[in-house]
C-alpha cells in the first residue's frame, strides 16, 4: 500500500466521521424542536405520544424530555405527573448547570403550589 492510499483513506473517514456528527446533531436538534413546538401550541396528546418514540429516546437526552415533560404537566395543572417528572429528574446524573436550571424552575413552582418540603429542595 502506498502512503498515498493510506492518506485517502484517513481523510475519507474523518470526513464520514465529521459528517454523521453533523446529522446526529442536527437530528437532535429537530427532534427537541417538535417536542417543544407541541408544549407550546398546548398539544399535549401529541407531545406525550411523541415523547414515547423510541427515535425521540435515543436522540433528545434524557434530561431534555424530562424537562419538557415537567413543564408540560404544569401548564396542563397535573401535580401528580408533574411530581412524577420531578422525581424521574432526581434519579438522573445531572451536569451543575443543568440542577441550577431545574431545581431553579421547580422551586418556583413548588413555591406557588405551597409545597415546602419539595420548594426547599
């Protein structure tokens, strides 16, 4: 094989590799998109069939949907789910920024809810 050969090959799969990050990134960001259209235009039924997809699972991470889905429940008024996605966000390994931005919202809204032992959080 000449150095050549070898060379083409290098930059033929660096160039797949930028590629398929592109795509997978822009996958994601479409996805996300749809799910937060849906809670914006108040279409519930829509959003939670969606959140379901297996294709929306592997694409949108898990903190992503668990937000909307939180954020969805408020605005519909379900305390119960909206508990529910409450405590499906404590199991998750979450970055610093990423607590301050939930626990900053759900406190808000435990606040309003006069809920202490979860406002305190």
């Amino acid at each position: 094989m000449s150095i050549n050969f070898l060379i083409a090959i290098i930059v033929i799969l660096f160039l797949f590799y930028v590629g398929m990050q592109y795509f997978l990134k822009q996958r994601t960001r479409k996805n996300t998109l749809r799910l937060t259209q849906l809670v914006l235009q108040q279409e519930y039924e829509k959003f939670d069939k969606l959140v379901q997809d297996p294709e929306i699972q592997k694409t949108v991470s898990p903190y992503q949907t668990n937000l909307l889905k939180f954020n969805s429940y408020i605005a519909r008024n379900d305390k119960k789910r909206a508990d529910q996605a409450f405590s499906a966000m404590n199991e998750l390994n979450l970055l610093s920024q990423q607590k301050l931005d939930f626990y900053g919202s759900a406190q808000n809204y435990y606040i309003e809810q006069r809920e202490l032992k979860r406002a305190k959080i």
